[in-house]
C-alpha cells in the first residue's frame, strides 16, 4: 500500500509513541498525529514535543472537551446506557468523537490514511475503523499491531528504548485511559482476576474507608434530561461535570472493578472511576422514575440496554442508534426537575426529588383516607387480569376441554 501521509491517532502512550517512527520506516511517509483533549490533565503535558521527538512531521492537539460531554457524554446519560449492568462506557464513545476529527483532519491535509495504536484485542479497533467506515469509507487505514513483529508491551518498550523514545513510568505497569466521563485501568496484575485492585489503580476517588466522616448534601437540576445547575448554580456542561467528579471522588463515589466481556469474544478486567458520572446517573434514574408512565419507563430500560452494546460495539453512527436517540429525545422532554443526593464513604442516598412533570400524587398514593381512589374498583381489574390464570385452572380442575380429556398435570 502507497501512503504519502498518514494522520495518527495519538495519546503519547507507549504503543502510539512507538508507531511514529515505525510508519516512517515501513511507509516512508509523513506522519501528523492528532490528540483531542477530552480531560486527559497531565498527560497532554509536554505532548507536542514527544511527538515531535517521536518524528512527527505535524501535531494537533484540539480542545474538544465541550463537545465531548455535550454531544457525546449526556446523549448517553438520557439513554441510562450501561453496559453488562455496571460499565459506564466511557472509553467507548471517546473513540467514535476521537476518529471523526481525525479523519475531518486528514481530509483537511490530504492525506492518504489514518491509522490508530489499537492492539488486534482489543475493542477500540472496532470502534475507530467503523467511525472510519461511517464517516469516509474510501480513506486507507493502518493498524501497526496487525502489521508489526511487536507482540508485547516488553518488544514495545525495547523497540522505543532503540528509538530513543521515552517512556512514562506509568506506562510500565499498567494501561490507563482518561477522559472527564473517566479513568480506566487495566493490565499488569489485574489481568488476574483474583487479584484486589491497588491503591495506584485510583487516582479520582477517595478510598471510602478514608473518606469525610460528615456526609455532603447536594441538588442537580436538569431541563429535558441534562443537568444544568448544582446546588442551585448554573454551570457550564464541562465545569459541571468537573465539580462533581471533584465532589463526588473526595466521597469514594464511583469506583467499579469488573470483568467484561469485549467485542471481541474475550473476557477482560478492567477498574474504572467514573465519580461525576456516577451521581449524574443515580440523580437522572431517580427523576425519570417520577416523570415517565411505567411502561415508558420500562421500554426505555431495555433501550438503555441496546443502546449501551450499540455504543460499546462501536457502532456510535449506526441508523439504528440514530433512531434510538429519536425515541430517547421524546421521551428527555419531561425530565425536568431536581434531585437532592448524600453522599456518604462511596455511598449515594436520594433525599429528594421534584419535577412540575411529576406524575406521582399523593393524594392517589397515601395510605391515610382519601376520596380520590375507590378500592373497590379493584375487584373488577383483578377478575380481568386474572381471567387467563382462572380459565387455566379450571380446565386443570374438570380435566376436560370442549368434551375432551385434558392431560391431567401432576402436583409434587
């Protein structure tokens, strides 16, 4: 394959530091990497000249972190995508945001491919060439680790200890992934799911044994099912988000070590943080349950469900997630209202919750006297709901059927 120029998917991290210098060698063409800063901190710190001492021949580093959260972050709130029950998603729809700039960019500079530092197996392959695909289906890619002879983080180091290419301690141990939805990591002795997850795996959240012996009290408020304000202050998406994962880390909220199972067939461990995003969550559920009939509420349960795999499987421009976002969209316009939380050694409590939506009346719900509910309108609904479990139990009873016999079911 003929390639002039390639833009890279760059994070500064052992496998994208060592495939600079890798595509110069067996492409012989020139590389552009692109970082987006979707909340990563320290390490975008010195970025652009490791890049540049990598070989690159051009860098972007691109503030996308307003995007990220509004465009990306809360769409996944108001679906309530979770996957496999605990896994808050927040590696998998970086990527999809991460590789339509990259290829917007390597269209702006007339590139020949892209290419990404994603092993063989892993999911985030998946997730960058369908966004690939989706977005400009005719560019070439390259993915080094079916390519290269590389095939541990111990060649890559020694590959970039011959390079001259630096290598974080960090980068030693374990791998690491962080965004402002959340921090991620996996490998080295949590690749045995034995093993309890160290105190160098959490780096946004409190350990909940050493977290404030006095609870904290907080108020969210969404409009149409994302949150604008905190404790009654308006904040912009990405300082809100920020406040909270400053809060709610301090309180040990929002540590989740799990095994999952990737794309891929295999299964994985990995220990995340997601604080912010774990109230975020908890407060949304809790307003929705006051706002939503129960069967839209419970439809849109199972949606979630799909939603979070469509997300996790990579496939962020899929028709189908876009008629999804459809359906969670109307059913956003009520999730209005404010949820108030204690927050307590990793604990979430609601205290609260109140909507002009809501659909729940007390006078229909007490358990003192009213005049609203007439009981004795049961009688008539529990006949009708129960009418097939009757007809059932008769035919068992006289063991017959329009004049023939019934096979008699044996009770233990």
């Amino acid at each position: 394959m003929s390639v002039g120029k390639v833009v890279l998917a760059y994070s500064g991290g052992l496998d994208t530091s060592i495939i600079v210098p890798w595509l110069k060698e067996n492409y012989g063409c020139q590389v552009i990497t692109y970082t987006a800063d979707l909340g990563q901190q320290d390490e975008l710190e010195g970025l652009a000249e490791k890049a540049y001492a990598s070989g690159a021949d051009k860098v972007y580093i691109e503030d996308l972190k307003n995007r990220f959260v509004t465009d990306y972050a809360f769409p996944i709130l108001k679906a309530g995508a979770i996957y496999e029950g605990r896994y808050l998603l927040g590696t998998s729809f970086a990527r999809p945001l991460i590789a339509k700039r990259q290829i917007e960019i390597a269209e702006d500079e007339n590139a020949d491919a892209v290419a990404h530092g994603c092993t063989g197996k892993g999911n985030d392959q998946v997730r960058f060439e369908l966004t690939y695909q989706a977005i400009n289906p005719k560019i070439k890619v390259i993915a080094p680790w079916r390519e290269w002879d590389l095939r541990s983080r111990e060649d890559e180091i020694a590959y970039a200890q011959k390079h001259n290419i630096p290598i974080p301690e960090s980068n030693r141990s374990f791998s690491h992934d962080q965004n402002l939805w959340h921090r991620s990591t996996e490998g080295g002795l949590l690749e045995d799911p034995w093993n309890p997850a160290p105190d160098e795996a959490f780096i946004l959240t409190a350990d909940p044994e050493d977290a404030p012996e006095q609870p904290e009290i907080i108020k969210i408020d969404f409009a149409e099912g994302i949150p604008i304000s905190l404790n009654g202050k308006k904040l912009r998406p990405v300082e809100l988000l920020t406040t909270l994962n400053q809060i709610a880390g301090k309180h040990g909220i929002g540590r989740v070590d799990m095994v999952e199972n990737r794309l891929v067939g295999m299964k994985s461990r990995g220990v995340y943080e997601t604080p912010g995003r774990t109230i975020l969550v908890f407060a949304h559920r809790e307003l929705e349950s006051l706002v939503l009939d129960g069967q839209t509420l419970h439809y849109k349960q199972k949606i979630g469900q799909d939603y979070a795999e469509l997300v996790y499987y990579g496939l962020w421009f899929s028709p189908l997630k876009r008629a999804l976002d459809a359906f969670i969209e109307k059913t956003q316009r009520v999730v209005t209202g404010s949820v108030r939380l204690k927050l307590y050694k990793g604990n979430l409590i609601v205290l609260g919750r109140s909507s002009p939506y809501s659909l729940y009346r007390e006078d229909l719900a007490t358990f003192e006297e009213d005049g609203v509910y007439d009981q004795t309108d049961a009688r008539g609904f529990i006949n009708l709901y129960g009418l097939p479990l009757k007809v059932n139990a008769l035919l068992r009873m006289d063991g017959k059927f329009m004049g023939q016999p019934v096979i008699p079911i044996k009770r233990d």
